[in-house]
C-alpha cells in the first residue's frame, strides 16, 4: 500500500463499482485504513498491534468476492480466490496451504513486474529502435586505433552513416518500413520438453527455485526467425524491458 486514504475516501472508490452493501464497504475500508496505519508504525509496535481478518457473510450473489477484490485493487494488493475445502487442517489433505501463499507472492511478483516494465516502457522501446537500425543498416566498422585520429575519409564515411541511420529512424517512424523483412535471434520457448512429463501438474506447484534450478540445468536455446519489422521492434522492446527490470529488486518488494 502506498498511498493513504482515509475510510471516506475508500467507500467512495468502492462505491463506483459496489451497489449498496453500505455496512459491509465501511466495514472493509476501516480494515484497510487500520492496516495501512499498523504498517506505519515501528517493528517492535507493529508486533503488537494484531492484523484483524474478515469473515463476510450473505447470501450467493450479493457482491462478497466483488468488495474484495476491489478491495485489493485500491490497496495494490494481489488477489486470489482459493477453495478452503481443498485445505483441510487435518493432516493438510489435498494442496498444501503454503501454495496458498506461493500463489499470492507469485501474483505480487506479476504485478510489481509489471508496474516496472511500464516504467522502463520508453526506455526499452528506444533501445530496442536503436537495435533494429543496426539490423537494418549495420554501423561501419570503423576501428578505433588508439593514438590514431580518423582520416577524413572515414570521418566523411561515419557522418554519412549517422545521416542515412536517421534517414532510416523517419522511415520507421513513419511506417515506411512496415513490409521490410529482418533475421532476428530470439530465446526459445519451450527449452525444458522432458519436465511436463515427469509431473503431470506442470511447474505450477513445484517450488520456484526448483523451477530456475531445471531452467538453468537447460542451456537457453537461440534460434534465428525472419519477421516483419514491426514484430521485430515488438520482441526487441519485450528483451530490453526485461534486461532493464531488476528482478531481484521485483522480487523484493512483491514478498
Ligand atoms: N452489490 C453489488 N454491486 C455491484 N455488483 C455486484 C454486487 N453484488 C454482486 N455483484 C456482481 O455480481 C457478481 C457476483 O458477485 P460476487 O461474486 O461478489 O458474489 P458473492 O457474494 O461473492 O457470491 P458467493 O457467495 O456465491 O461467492 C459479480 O460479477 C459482481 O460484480
Ligand atoms: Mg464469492
């Protein structure tokens, strides 16, 4: 939660989407205005000052599920809806409860991550251009001797590089590029085909490092597609979000 709002302003947001059920939205928006003053508090006050959870009542239909996740939204919480039946305390039949949390700090991680690939989008979509006009007009391998000016001539040559590179930028800016064909190299998908096999559910329930630890026991595998510039700027920009995201930074603040 990073932002304050008092009660008030809660049951107003939630008022936009939730019809009625007054008692019920002032009820969740005192929680939640409690919980964002607990965080505020020093660690050895905040131990003491237990978290109250909410037991909604009523009948099928009546906007229950609704407030909560609306609830979340504001908050920028994730939300999950599990099933309690599948966790039951005796001898934990059935999933584990700690999936439970699994699932919601995997949620936390989506959001965070995607709160931060919208903050790199710019960035990334630049670096990507700049990537493809190297594709499309590979830069002059000009050698940069040390001691050595460059000679007129290759002076001549790279201003003449940086004049037809811009010339180049309009025309994909403008869409005039839209139809042109590029050879691009790009991380394969599916890298790890014998792990379906062994478990039947996927690599959803196995443990998260569990899952990095098989993707590295596999080489990443490259291969090389031609496509359209357009896709080719797409894919390029995805690349430069991710290498721009600090993942362990992601991570962090999602747990
Ligand atoms: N008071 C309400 N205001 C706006 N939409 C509502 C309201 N009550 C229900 N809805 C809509 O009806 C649908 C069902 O509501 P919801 O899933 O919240 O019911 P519920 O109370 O959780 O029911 P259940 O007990 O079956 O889980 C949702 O799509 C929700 O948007
Ligand atoms: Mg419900």
């Amino acid at each position: 939660m990073v932002e304050c709002f008092t009660p008030k302003e809660i049951v107003e947001a939630l008022d936009r989407y939730i019809i009625g059920q007054e008692e019920a939205k002032k009820a969740v928006a005192i929680a939640l205005r409690n919980r964002w003053r607990r965080q505020q508090l020093p660690l050895h006050l905040k131990e003491e000052v237990l978290p109250k959870n909410i037991i909604m009542m009523g009948p099928t239909g009546v906007g229950k599920t609704e407030i909560a996740r609306r609830l979340a939204r504001l908050a920028r919480a994730p939300f999950i809806k599990v099933e309690a039946s599948k966790f039951t305390e005796v001898g934990y039949v059935g999933r584990d409860v700690e999936s439970i949390i699994r699932d919601l700090t995997k949620l936390a991680v989506q959001m965070v991550k995607g709160e931060a690939a919208e903050r790199v989008k710019e960035r990334a979509r630049s670096n990507a251009e700049e990537r493809l006009l190297d594709l499309l007009i590979p830069p002059p391998p000009i050698e940069k001797r040390r001691g050595h000016p460059l000679t007129t001539q290759e002076e001549e040559a790279r201003e003449q590089y940086k004049r037809t590179r811009e010339k180049f930028r309009d025309m994909l800016h403008q869409g005039k590029l839209d139809d042109r064909t590029v050879e691009i190299e790009t991380e394969e998908k599916s890298a790890m085909p014998a792990v379906e096999i062994i478990s039947s559910s996927g690599l959803e329930d196995m443990d998260i490092n569990f899952k990095d630890f098989l993707g590295n026991l596999f080489p990443k595998r490259y291969k090389k597609r031609r496509v359209k510039v357009p896709e080719a700027l797409d894919i390029f920009t995805e690349e430069e979000a991710q290498r721009l995201i600090d993942m362990d930074q992601v991570v962090r603040e999602a747990i």
